[in-house]
C-alpha cells in the first residue's frame, strides 16, 4: 500500500531587488505557505496539513560600511507558524531516501567508465592544492571582518503533534535581535 500525497510550496506577491552601486539586496513577499496534502486511494483528498506559514517578511542585505563589518542584514517578518508531524515527517524522510538513491544509482553510472575516473582522480589532486592554499587566505580574510545580522519577529509560533491527539504548541509575541554579531 502506498501513500499518494503532495508537498506544495505558495509564494505571494514576491520582490526581488538587487542594487550594485548600493551593493545591497532586498527580498520582500507578501506570503508563503507550504501544504502537505494526503489523497485517499480513490484519489479524493484526505488529510491538509500547513506546515509553514510566514507572512510579510523581508530581508535585506548591504555592504558594511565599517572596516570590520563585511556585511549587515536584516530579516524582519510579522508572523511565522511552523507545523510538525510524524506522518508527514516520515513521508518527506522517505521522498529524501529515494531522491538520495536516484542521485546514487546515477553517479554509479557515470563512474563506470574508466576513462571519466582517471580524468576525475586527476582534476581532483590539482584541485585539492589549490583548494588549500585559497581557504587559508580566505579564513584569514574571515577573522578580521564580522557580518552583522538583525531579527525582527512579530509572533513565532511552533506546533507538533507529540503522540495519537497530543499536541504541543510555543508561541513567542515578539523576537528583536539587534547586532547580533556572526563570526
């Protein structure tokens, strides 16, 4: 017996503005909202659960223009709902499996050929130099400069369901971080 179901993603009113003399992009969306819907096996539709549901959000993100902030940002939004449960949970865990298993199967395939392997062994040993001397100079790079990164959340609220008509629910009225420092 097989679950038929489908895990929809709602984008409303969606902006995207990037400004290169400013070095800055903004993202604005009015609402998005992810659905699980289960289908009977006569293809009628059974159990809608909302998953997420997070309404007016924006982020922004500039150039900093102190010497030691590389980067500020902003995420503002009024209302973010998150929803968990263990059926939908072990359905989406055993799409990803199956989606694992097809990318899998596929590179075992392209492995096949030897002539691929030998150029890949190769093009992988240059990389690897490379790779090593360019991380070093970009950690050294991180360590001087911090991004700055601001939240602004009107209510948060987090359900789940934790057993058979036991549901466990947070709700947070107001999240404000200002300067909170990553790095």
């Amino acid at each position: 017996k097989k679950l038929k179901y489908s895990v929809s993603l709602e984008i409303f009113h969606f902006s995207l503005r990037i400004n290169k003399e400013k070095q800055s992009t903004q993202i604005k969306l009015e609402r998005a909202r992810s659905i699980y819907q289960e289908y009977l096996e006569d293809s009628r539709p059974g159990t809608k659960v909302v998953l997420f549901d997070m309404q007016n959000a924006e982020f922004v993100r500039r150039s900093g223009g102190l010497k030691e902030i590389v980067v500020c940002s902003l995420f503002n939004a009024t209302d973010i709902a998150v929803r968990w449960e263990p059926d939908v949970h072990i359905a989406l865990f055993e799409l990803v499996l199956h989606l694992k298993l097809l990318v899998n199967n596929q590179k075992l395939r392209e492995l096949d050929n030897e002539f691929v392997e030998d150029i890949s062994r190769m093009n992988d040993n240059d990389q690897k130099k490379e790779t090593s001397v360019e991380s070093v100079q970009l950690e050294k790079q991180h360590k001087k400069r911090e991004s700055v990164f601001a939240i602004d959340v009107e209510m948060l609220s987090i359900s789940a369901e934790v057993g058979d008509g036991v549901n466990a629910m947070v709700q947070v009225r107001s999240i404000f971080s200002e300067n909170a420092r990553i790095g």
